[in-house]
C-alpha cells in the first residue's frame, strides 16, 4: 500500500466531515497518517507524540507541547514545529514511510511540504479558512505558496474552485459529498426512537446539526424565535469562536450541543423543516456546506439563506431566503410541502454526489499524476462540468 499523510487543521475526533469522509475511503488504498495540530500540555510534562488507530487504517498523529499557560497552539508556532517536524520524521522513519503522498488542508502547514520528502503534493481547499475569526494574517500568502507547491489543487466547492483555478492549472472543483445510505433512513421517524431531548417538543422542529460559529446568523434565530414561538429551534453541534453570552436564548430555542456522526440521524428524523442559517458575510462567501446534501438524503425540506454555493448547485431543492422575513416564509411554505415533489431532483443531486464518487474520481486524478500521464484541458474542462 502506498502512504499518505495528511495534515490538517480538524481534529479526527471533532464534527465529521469532508477529511473524514475522504480519508476514511482512501484507507482502502493507502496507509492513511492523520496528523492534527498540536495540544498543550502541562509545563512538567515532555514534547511526544501521541498516537491513535482509527478505523480505515487511519492513524492519527498529534504533538503534545508542554507550555507554561495552556492556549491554541495550531500549525504556526515556529518552535513547535521544529519539534514537530523532528519527532514526526522519526515516528514515519518507525513506520516504514517512504514517498508517501502529501495531502494539505491547511496552508499553515506548508513547512512539513518543504521538510518531509513526498512524491506527490495535494492541497484540499474546503475553506477560506483566511476568512475566519482570529484566522492568521499570514493565511493569504500562505494559499498562494501552496496553490504556487502543489501538484494538485482540490476545491470544495465551485466559489472555491472559481477563485483558485486561475493560480494552478490542476485545479479540481470537488464540491461535498453525502453518505446517503447513512442518512436515507432518517425519512421515516418509525426508524428510529425519538431522542431524549426533542421527546417533550412539540412539533414543530426546524433542525441543524454542524458548528456553531461566527458563520452563524444569530439574529435571524432570534427573529424567527421570537415571531414563531410555536416553532422549536433545535441546534445540535460544538459551539466555537462563540461566547455562550453571544447566543439568542428563548424558550423555543434549544442547544443540543455535539453528537456523534452514528447519531444524527435519529435527530434528523424528527426535524421537520432541516435549516441553513447561515450569515451572509466573508467567512461564508465560500461556504459549501456539507449538510445541505446529508438533509436531502433524509428528504426533509430545506430552507437556507443565500449561500452562493447552496444557489448554484442545489436550488431546484432548496428554499433559498434572503431576510428574516422571508425566511420565516419559506419555513412555513416548507412544512406545507409535498415530499413527493422533490423526491427526483433529490434523488438526481444524490446520485451525483455520492463520498464514493468522489473518491474514485479523485483516485484517478492521483494515479495518473503518480504514473506521469497528461491530463488534457478539456478533461479537466468536463470534470468542472460534472458538478457545475
């Protein structure tokens, strides 16, 4: 089996979601080595490795730094990464690691490109991760020495895409992917038991599960809130860059904090109107989330606000809402709608989505850089194509 190492600014065990999904399936061909940011530890304490098997042959890899006053530490402390670098060099020496693949999600990380030796370098942009809060000033010229680096360039969607693809010509549009088999049995609530903490709601529930970060759009959860009482809000994910101050609070308003991928969609189940509340800002102009395909694989309706991406791939589906009012509108044309109406449309976008899919087609990107074969523009041209 061929290596691939993966450096990432996601923890494994965080929200599931595009590495994972990936990585997991490419374990079928590759030794996966999944190497997080580091974690402080107390000050007494030695810089070390700690390593953990996961399913799908994916090892994960995480420094922990001893530090005086725990904080974030992330791929940048130039120290750290001495160190990291060192000790991860010798932990691949000791597994029997040789030009491997070199797979990024973070431009942060562009140093272990430059210090351990690999055959093939990609870079998966599923963020504009220099858009977030508190993101490092650096991010920017960080992206473009890795757009100028990489040998191939995947993108999470077509904003992303469109803004890459002019700075390398191996520039792959890769948009999210679903697991349909995983959520599709969320479309009967005879599936599943009806979780502790929506048993005592009364219908009824407009869901969402994923972050719950600065992306969010707080005030039309307390608008929509406020003017449906009737209506139960149900969040369910970690909460970040958020003080718990920040967040609209009303009686119809619940936060389920973080579940496990496996869980979902018993929740899901019961949600019925699936949510995209995202803001309409800079950190979401890039935005493609993940969710939008796992609820249609469920066969709620939609309702989202304007996500660029969200309109150009999915909004023969989606509900699109520009304001507070117009969302509360779509909500209520939403849980007047048949099924049955968008079941072929879902069942087309489904289809054309699939993590599987994804995988063999990127797959077939990988080995034909590794073999040297030329990939003509046009194939490129119509791979854009398929999703667009």
């Amino acid at each position: 089996m061929l290596d691939l190492i993966c450096v990432s600014h996601l923890r494994w065990d965080f929200v599931w979601q595009r590495p994972q999904h990936l990585l997991s399936r490419f374990g079928k061909q590759y030794r996966i080595f999944f190497v997080e940011e580091p974690i402080a530890v107390e000050a007494d304490q030695t810089a070390r490795l700690e390593i953990r098997q996961e399913p799908n042959n994916v090892t994960v890899v995480r420094m922990l730094q001893p530090m005086k006053e725990p904080r974030w530490i992330g791929h940048n402390d130039p120290l750290t990464m001495v160190r990291y670098e060192i000790l991860l060099k010798e932990y691949l020496k000791q597994a029997g690691v040789k030009n491997p693949v070199m797979w990024l999600y973070t431009p942060m990380a562009w140093h272990f490109a430059d210090t351990i030796p690999h055959q093939l370098l990609i870079y998966d942009v599923m963020d504009e991760l220099s858009a977030f809060k508190g993101a490092n000033t650096k991010l920017r010229d960080y992206d473009k020495k890795m757009l100028s680096k990489a040998d191939i360039v995947f993108t999470g969607g077509l904003s992303l895409y469109q803004s890459r693809r002019e700075s390398n010509p191996h520039t792959y549009l890769f948009p999210s992917g679903v697991e349909i088999e995983h959520f599709a049995t969320a479309a009967k609530r005879s599936s599943y038991a009806c979780p502790e903490e929506l048993a005592a709601l009364k219908s009824p529930i407009l869901g969402y599960f994923g972050v719950i970060d600065e992306r969010m759009d707080l005030q039309l959860l307390a608008v929509m809130a406020e003017a449906r009482p009737d209506w139960q809000i149900v969040l369910i994910g970690p909460t970040a860059k958020i003080a718990p101050e920040e967040l609209p609070q009303a009686p119809n308003l619940h936060y389920l904090g973080m579940k496990n991928y496996k869980e979902l969609p018993a929740y899901l189940a019961y949600f019925d109107v699936a949510l995209v509340p995202f803001a309409i800002n800079e950190a979401t102009r890039y935005l493609s989330p993940t969710k939008t395909l796992e609820y249609m694989a469920a066969h709620k309706p939609i309702v989202s606000t304007p996500i660029r991406d969200i309109e150009a791939l999915y909004s023969g589906v989606v509900r699109i809402a520009g304001s507070c009012e117009d969302f509360i509108t779509q909500v209520e044309a939403a849980l007047q709608s048949d099924p049955a109406e968008r079941r072929a449309k879902e069942h087309q976008l489904l289809e054309k989505y699939t993590w599987d899919g994804i995988v063999q087609r990127m797959q077939q990107l990988i080995e034909n850089k590794l073999e040297k074969k030329p990939v003509r523009a046009q194939e490129e041209a119509h791979e854009v194509s398929k999703w667009a």
